[in-house]
C-alpha cells in the first residue's frame, strides 16, 4: 500500500464524524441481529454435548481464555455470564458514541436506565437467589462485586444523561436571542476551492459571516437565486463548507425534490431525510417524525366530501398532528444546535412541487433552530408560480423567503479562464490550449458574397453564458479527448464540443447529411447557407419534466452559429486530423474512429516507408469488399491531407499518391502531389529522382505523365509569360527535363520496346515551335537512336510506331507515332532519317511479310502528307 493510500485512511479516520460512525456501527439493526445471532451460536456451542471436533476446540478456547479467567468469577446464579457481560460492553460504547455526538436522551430512555439500576440493586443489596462474586474474601474488597463495575457505569451515564438534559433545555430556553450558526449540507462530489470562480470564494465568506449571525427563534429561509446553469449547486456547496468551518456543533441535511415524482413524495421524501439527519442526535425523533409525516399525508388524502367516518378520523388527525407538532418542535429545541436545511434543484420542478416545497418551509416543517437554504432560479420559479396561482404569485415568495440573496453573473472572462484551468488539467501543452481558446477560422460567407476569404476570430465569450454550459462542454470535450487522443485536434474538437452541446439538433443534421451540406472542390464549400440561417427557437416542452434551458444571450443568433460553423470547417490551415478534413466530422460526432476508418496512429506507423504503406495498400486492395475499400479511400485522404515533417516523409508520401492514384482513378490525388513538391521546393527534384530510381510498383507512365504535366507549364510560360506554374523554380525546364531523361536511360537499360519506353519519350519535349509542335530534347533522341541500333530490336521497335488516331471515328484510320519525324534527324517534320532507318531494317530483313505490310503502310501514310492511312478491310 503506498503513502498516498495510507494518508488518505488516515485522514479519514482523523474525522470525528467518521469515528463516530465506527463506535455506532454494532448498533445498526442489520449488525445487531448479526451480533445476537453469533452470541446465540456461540452459547450454544458452549453448552452442547458435542466432546470432539470443531465445536469441542471453540468451547475450550472460550473456557481457556475467556470464561475461566474473567467470566466465571463473575456469579450471577442462572443468568449467562456471557451474554451479560457482552451487554456490558455495548453499553458502555453506546453511552460513549452517544455522549459524544451530544445525544439528547428522551424521558422514556431515561427511564429504562433507572428501572435498570433499582432491579439492579434490588438483586445486589436485597436478599435474592442470586450471588455475585467478590473481587476478595476478605478485606475492604470483600464488599465490591464485579457486577458492581456495570453499577458504577450505569449510575454516571444516568445522571450526565438527566443533567445533560437539563443543560440542553436550560440553554435552548436562554439562547434563543444568541447568535447562530450554519453548516452546510454536503455531497460527496464536495466542490474544491479551485472549482469555485474567485470572487465568488470571497462572497461565500462575506455571506457565510452574515448567515451566522441570523438570530432563529422558529424556522428561517435564506434564498440564493440566479439564472439556471449560472453556477447556484456549486456555490451553495462552497458556502456550506465554509459555514461548517465556522460551526461544527450544527446538523446539515439534504433535501432535493427533484428525486420525487408527486407532491406527496415531497412530503414523505423530506421527513425522512430530516428523520435521518436527526435520529442520530435524539431517541424519541425518528419515530415521531415518521408519524408526524404520515399524519399529514392522510389529512391531505382525506377531504370533507368522503363520507363521515373519515371526517371524524379527519378531526381527530388534526388534533393529533398539533400535539405532534408541539412535541417534535420542543425536542428539536432541546438539540440546542442549528439544523440547516439546504433544498437545490428547485427550479427544475413543476409549479405545484414547487408550492408544496414552499409549503413545507413555511408550515409543515417550520420548527425551532432549523434554517433553509434554497437555491433556484428567480425568473423561472416566478413563471411557475404565476402559471399556478394566477394574480395571486406577486409576494408569495416574500412570505417564505425571508433573505433572498442574488448571486452575482458571473462575467465571460472569468468563464474562459475556468475553462482555460480545467483544459490544463487533461495536460494539454499550452500552444494547443491557445488554439482552443483563440480558433480563427476563413469567412467563406464573405467569400461567397465578393470573392474575398477574410480570416476572422472567433470570439468564444459568446459561447460561455453560464457555467452550466461551461461545464457540459467540458464534459463533452474530456469524454471523447481521452477516447480520440492522438485522432483529432483539441481545437477542433472543443469547437465541436460547443456545436453538440449548443446546438444539438444542428450538429446532428450536419453528421447526418454532411455531403448536402458542404461540397468538396478543393476544401469545403457550404452548398446553401439559408439552410443554416434559419435556426429555429428552441421551446422548452413543458409536457415532459426536464431540465429547463438557461439560454446564452442570442444563441439563436445566426451570426454566432454561422462562425462556429466556419470556424469548424473552414479553418484557416486545415490538417489531416481537422474537422473539415473529409468525413472527420463523423469521427468528431461520434467520439470513436469507425471501423472504415484509419487511426491516425497506424497511419504514422505506415509512413516509415513506402515500402510499408504500399504493403498495407495491397492487403487492403487485396479483398475487394465494401469495408476495405472505404479504409482505401481513407488512406488516401489520409495522405492527400497529410503535412510531411521532412522530404523523406515527402517523397513516401508521393511515391504512395501516384500508387493510389492508379489504383483508385482518383484525379484528384494529383493536385495533392503538386502541393507536397512545392512545399518542399529545394528537395522536389531529389525526392522525384528517388522514386524513379526506385518505383516499386509505381507505373512509370504515372510518373512520366507528372513530369510532362509540370514541364507543360514551363513550355507555356515560355510562350506566355503571364501564365503561372504549378511548381515554380529556377532552371525548372532544365531540371524537371533531366528528370525525364533519366527515366529514360533507365528504361534503356531494360532492352525492350514497349508503350511505356514512347510514354517516356513523350515527356521529354521540352519547348514547341511557331505551330505549336512539340520540340523534343536532342538528348533524348539520341538516346533511342543508341538503343535502336541493336538488331534484335530494331523490328520490335518498327512494329510499335503505329498507334490509332484517337481524333477520328474511324478504328481502321491510323497512324504512325508522331516523335518519329526527330528521333532520327533532331529536326521536325524531317523524316528523311527516319525513312533511311526503316530502309535499312527491310533490306537486313529480306522476306519479311510483317515488314513489308509496316512499308506499305508507310507509303500511304506518306501520300496523306503524314497525316493517316486505312488499314485494309
């Protein structure tokens, strides 16, 4: 067990109440039948016949060390000395656990006791049957039995219970003009000094200091009010903390109606709660108060319209409850201790409870020493009243409420600093706490209106209207930030946490039916706004018992909802854990990452490689059902969100965009790769030489036809100089074509003719002439012309010349690869070298049916001036 848990034992038997409850624990009914029972076991073990086994071992204990050394010199004739003696030891704790809980001894108890003690001595000093052992045969000592400790104990407890009695009462009757003190009700989840707002440690202090010096002759009602939500538990709690601080001799019970369905309940429900508190300190109450209670219950069922035996109980009732009254208000008085009373949760109830709540303060329950405090909303209270008694409500209040006390609003900036110091608390690092607490977010209203994007902050304080809603945002936030830890972004979930607990019906509808709110196109787009505007008035339904709603000021207000909804989607630098991330609303909504879903976490973990990430692409294009492809497509708006830290994280990160975007034939995945290489400038063109050096199982043609996109608007710009590139850099034509020739090359190396070796010739134009014709690296040509001069695939390469004109409808018009005019003479529309080449091949290949159909082919193709030939039918 480690120091913390000792201390905090410790601790807790350090507390008087706490050994109080140790000393009364036999004295519960529940304990005591187990205590008879285990006596009554035990004496029948003792006295049975049984001489072997267990029962034969206990009797010889007890014999050994119980009933020879100490019981058997105790002589009572045929009482069992036992079970004297056992009584002997609960009396004396009880009379210790009651003489320090100052209990008040009722005279029927007192009484029990001297009858006690006149037997007693009846037996002790008047001849009688019985004998009681001596402590000495001879001397002073022969004199004194040992039964005689019992007498001698009982006698004290008599007289300080009958002198006690008559201080109490002596003190209750001279006291009453004498100052006196309150003590809170107190609830386990007790309210820390750091959870209260500052000013108000110091109101409870001030106003703690004022309630003790009330002078109560009957019952006192003290009332705190404020606005639902605005913090009225919290405060009541801290005050009665700081009360019992200043008065520990007085008794706090708690009373919340909110637990009884009826007006009857409320009556039952609060006896019994003031019978609990008070059992403890008096032994006449707790009976009294059950049929006090049970009294008013029956005069309230009964009216003069049941038939006349019930009238006649009726009248007998209400004498009885008077007597009752007169009883229980005299006993109470002679506690000569404060009973405060605190009752919350007021303003939750309907009118009629709220009455009868009233009622009780006023009359059922208005006995000596006993002080109420009520915490409630005014305004609603008021409405309540107003709806029940009609006219009637204006100063009904005032005749219960004696000290109504407002609790002061608590100001906006205070709400954010308790939020601030409760997100301390869930170890945020603090630059994510200013996120939380400074969001901005890009106004995409503007936008919509004059093509502007104005970035704008957004004012939290108009969220924080009280700190109900304060907490339960917190709540909120804490609830799903430990499940989605590492998943989201704590901005953009505190955001979320305001928009579900403020508006939840809209943050619903948005989970719901995301994709015909918003489109994508680049980021985020609300498709109508109106739809969002148009935030109808939540009205409370006074049909069902619920909590009633504090409102914000204007939380209705479109503005306010129209920035939080910004401010969620429309962030200014969106990440791949944003909100506005895709569908991440869902993961933020729903505080869990779906099955569908990849956890970012796995994610990170993929990114060493693009070894490892394209492994986890196969396994998930492995089996092509609905759930793996959902996380396919996750993945990949996983990495088109993705900020690489470094240009290793980059070039995984692209190698993986070009893998997916073959995969899943998303267009989109190209834009994405765009933005990483300007991202990382300095490092694009050796990120990109990397994966053409190692592709894995990226086709070269994805590769190639990037390149060749990101040369083209070089190639314009050169013609325009007003056009903008995608990817700008110094030399870029130069450097992005040395990309390209060394695919080339690379693919030379493999010795075969295919589509992928003109793909990559293709993309090595680097500037177009007057007509627009695309110009091709002489570099390049001569490259091919190297690798077409081996004689094993000079036929291979002749035979993949031809191609379909894709701009006729015509599937037997064709055509020969436009590139072959500079392949061979570096010049364009020159195909001189080409002819010669072709030629040549022919002539080393006589008899050759395939070449001379290509020739033939070839010559049509010339008479159409280089533009088409049919193939026969």
């Amino acid at each position: 067990m480690n120091t913390t848990r000792i201390d905090k034992i410790a601790n807790w038997f350090s507390k008087r109440e706490n050994q109080l409850q140790i000393l009364e624990f036999p004295f519960q009914k529940i304990n005591l039948l187990i205590l008879a029972s285990t006596i009554f076991w035990f004496l029948y073990v003792i006295n049975s016949n049984q001489n072997e086994g267990f029962a034969k071992s206990i009797t010889n204990l007890m014999y050994k060390y119980w009933i020879n050394p100490f019981l058997s010199k105790i002589g009572t004739g045929e009482i069992p000395l036992f079970l004297l003696s056992l009584l002997a030891i609960l009396i004396i704790l009880f009379s210790v656990a009651k003489t320090l809980r100052r209990y008040v001894y009722s005279h029927k108890r007192i009484s029990i006791y001297l009858v006690l003690l006149l037997n007693y001595t009846l037996l002790r000093f008047v001849e009688s049957p019985y004998s009681f052992s001596r402590f000495s045969q001879s001397g002073w000592a022969n004199h004194i039995a040992y039964w005689d400790l019992l007498y001698l104990l009982l006698v004290p407890i008599t007289y300080g219970i009958w002198t006690l009695n008559r201080v109490e009462t002596h003190n209750n009757n001279n006291n009453t003009s004498k100052k006196g003190a309150l003590k809170p009700s107190y609830l386990n989840d007790d309210p820390a000094e750091e959870d209260i707002f500052p000013e108000r440690i110091n109101i409870a202090e001030k106003f703690s200091e004022s309630i003790k010096e009330i002078q109560v002759k009957s019952s006192y009602a003290i009332g705190i009010t404020s606005p639902w939500g605005n913090g009225k538990t919290t405060f009541l709690r801290f005050l009665l903390k700081k009360l019992k601080v200043k008065d520990d001799n007085a008794i706090f019970i708690e009373f919340s109606p909110w637990f009884c369905k009826t007006e009857a309940d409320i009556i039952s429900l609060f006896f019994d709660s003031l019978s609990d508190g008070l059992k403890a300190y008096h032994s006449s109450i707790n009976n009294k108060l059950k049929k006090y209670a049970k009294i008013i219950l029956a005069l309230r069922k009964n009216t003069l319209t049941e038939n006349l035996g019930k009238v006649i109980n009726l009248f007998d009732e209400s004498k009885e409850l008077h007597t009752l009254y007169k009883d229980l208000n005299n006993h109470i008085g002679k506690l000569n201790r404060k009973i405060y009373i605190s009752i919350d949760d007021l303003d939750r109830l309907y009118a009629k409870e709220i009455i009868e709540c009233f009622k009780v303060i006023r009359n059922t329950a208005n006995f000596k020493n006993i002080v109420f405090i009520v915490a409630y909303d005014a305004e609603y209270v008021d409405k309540a009243l107003k709806e029940a008694l009609n006219e009637n409500h204006k100063n009904y209040i005032d005749k219960i409420i004696q000290l109504e006390y407002a609790l002061p609003e608590i100001e906006s900036n205070a709400l954010v600093d308790f939020i601030e110091a409760k997100l301390r608390q869930f170890n945020i690092p603090y630059e994510e706490i200013y996120k939380i607490l400074e969001p901005e977010f890009v106004d995409k209203i503007e936008a919509s209106n004059n093509g502007t994007q104005k970035v704008n902050k957004l004012n939290l304080e108009n969220y924080f209207g009280n700190v109900r809603d304060c907490i339960r945002i917190l709540n909120s936030f804490s609830a799903q930030y430990q499940n989605l830890e590492g998943e989201v972004l704590p901005s953009d979930l505190f955001l979320v946490s305001i928009l579900k607990t403020l508006y939840p019906d809209e943050a619903l509808k948005i989970y719901l039916n995301l994709d015909d709110c918003f489109n994508e196109n680049g980021g985020l787009q609300l498709k109508d706004l109106d739809q969002f505007k148009n935030i109808g008035k939540r009205v409370k339904d006074q049909s069902v018992k619920t909590e009633p709603r504090y409102f914000i000021k204007e939380l209705n207000n479109s503005t306010d909802f129209l920035n939080l909804i910004q401010s969620i989607f429309f962030s200014q630098k969106p990440g791949i854990l944003s909100a506005s991330c895709n569908d991440n609303y869902e993961i933020y909504y729903n505080g869990v990452v779906a099955a569908n879903k990849i956890r970012f976490k796995d994610f990170k973990e993929w990114m060493k490689s693009a070894e490892d990430l394209m492994e986890q692409i196969e396994l998930l294009n492995l089996k092509k059902n609905s759930l793996k492809q959902e996380k396919l497509n996750n993945l990949a708006i996983k990495l088109s969100k993705y900020s690489p830290a470094n240009k290793e994280q980059a070039q995984v990160q692209i190698h993986t965009l070009l893998y997916l975007q073959d995969i899943l034939k998303f267009d989109y995945l190209y834009q994405y790769i765009i933005s990483i290489l300007n991202n990382f400038k300095s490092e694009c063109i050796n990120i990109l030489a990397k994966i053409i050096d190692n592709p894995l199982n990226v086709k070269s043609k994805l590769i190639t036809s990037l390149l060749f996109h990101i040369k083209l608007e070089y190639i314009r710009k050169a013609n325009n100089p007003n056009n903008t590139l995608i990817v700008a850099l110094d030399n870029g034509l130069e450097l992005f074509n040395s990309l390209t020739l060394k695919m080339l090359k690379k693919k030379t190396l493999e010795n075969r003719i295919d589509e992928s070796l003109f793909d990559i010739y293709t993309s090595c134009a680097y500037k177009t002439d007057s007509n627009s014709k695309f110009i091709f690296d002489p570099k390049a040509n001569k490259i091919l012309r190297d690798l077409v001069a081996q004689k094993e695939l000079q036929i291979p390469f002749l035979k993949n010349l031809e191609i379909t004109r894709p701009d006729f409808d015509d599937k037997n018009m064709r055509a020969f690869r436009p590139q072959i005019d500079q392949i061979f003479t570096d010049e364009i529309d020159n195909y001189s070298g080409f002819e010669k080449f072709f030629k040549g091949v022919v002539m080393d290949n006589p008899n050759n049916a395939e070449l001379d159909q290509i020739w033939d082919y070839w010559e049509k193709y010339k008479a159409s001036n280089y533009r088409y030939y049919m193939l026969e039918s």
